[in-house]
C-alpha cells in the first residue's frame, strides 16, 4: 500500500488534465491519516487557485460559519480533510466556474479516502460531489438536502456555500434554521472527541 506521504505528494505534482486547465496543474486538497471530517466539495475557485488555500474565499467563509469553527480550526488537517472532486480549477463557462475534472475523482479520490480511517462523518457539497457520493440523483439537490436525516450523521449533504446560492438560501430558510444548528453540534461533538494516536 502506497503511505500516506508518497500519495499526496504524487497528488500535489499531478499533470494528468494539464491541456484542459486554462491557469495550469496546482491540485489544492487538505488531508490528514487522523482527519475526522471529510469535506467533499466541487473545484477550486480562481482565488483559491492564486493563494493555494481550500476555501480560501467567500464560499470558505460562510462554510466556517455554518460549521461553527475558525479559521484555525479548519485548517488543521488533522481536523478537517478537504478533498474536492477536481483539484484544480477547472476555468470559467457562462454561468460560473465549469464543472470539475472527472480525471481527478477516477485518479485519486478513492486510494486518498483509503487512507482516511477514522473518518466519522462527510459533509457533500454541491451536485458533483452528491452524485459521486450518493449516487445518480433521484431527486434534486434541494430534496436531497431536505432528506438531510437519512444520512445522519455519516453523510451530510449540502448545497455549494458559493455566493451565487444565496438565492437558493433564502427560498430555504428551513436549511439555515434546521441544518445549520444541527450540523454545528454535529461537528462540535466530533471535535471534542478524544483523537486517534
């Protein structure tokens, strides 16, 4: 079995969609053997691309506030795992960033969950993500966000915190009113609990 170290550092020198990417290959992912949290998100963002930090933008900053923590706390990868489905950005279409890479899931994304086994619950952000996750949908994000209780807790879907759902925020106010709550003693229980060695 590869160790953890050879692996990321084979991810983090990845060229594999390097003709499709319109800035170039800088896979930016957050990993840890003792990571308790998984966040399953999209790709990476322009911004996020220039400073190599996962959510390093406004997506990452109302993230922190629906999780509860600061930023000292999401960012120890001994906490928080954060594995998008493209590691790269993907470049720009007409309606925002286009969709994630499929190279980078069908490559990485399964030896890398191998090496997460203490993994207690995934926070799944965003269509890409839940298909990968639960599947091909049979219903729409905002059903399967909604039917957030049947994955409780190993699972959690959750729409993109990207600025551009803040209309989706407000046709939902039962996500912020229920979910949120819910989802921030979820991660303050996991957080508390004694870590692995």
């Amino acid at each position: 079995m590869t160790s953890f170290s050879s692996l990321l550092t084979e991810v983090r020198a990845c060229t594999i969609c390097k003709d499709h990417l319109p800035l170039g290959p800088r896979p930016v992912i957050q990993l840890h053997p003792t990571s308790r949290i998984l966040i399953a998100g999209q790709a990476p963002g322009n911004k996020v691309h220039r400073s190599g930090i996962p959510f390093d933008d406004a997506s990452g900053d109302r993230l922190r506030e629906w999780l509860g923590v600061t930023r000292d706390v999401f960012y120890d990868p001994r906490q928080f795992a954060i594995l998008p489905m493209g590691f790269c950005f993907p470049g720009t279409g007409k309606s925002g960033d286009l969709p994630p890479r499929p190279e980078c899931a069908l490559t990485w994304r399964e030896p890398l969950l191998r090496q997460m086994r203490h993994r207690e619950t995934t926070l799944v952000l965003g269509h890409y993500a839940q298909r990968y996750h639960f599947g091909e949908p049979r219903s729409s994000l905002t059903e399967r966000v909604r039917s957030w209780r049947t994955y409780w807790p190993r699972m959690v879907p959750l729409p993109h915190p990207s600025p551009r759902n803040n209309v989706w925020l407000r046709r939902n106010p039962w996500f912020e009113a229920d979910l949120v709550p819910a989802l921030q003693n979820l991660i303050a229980e996991v957080l508390r609990a004694d870590r692995p060695g």
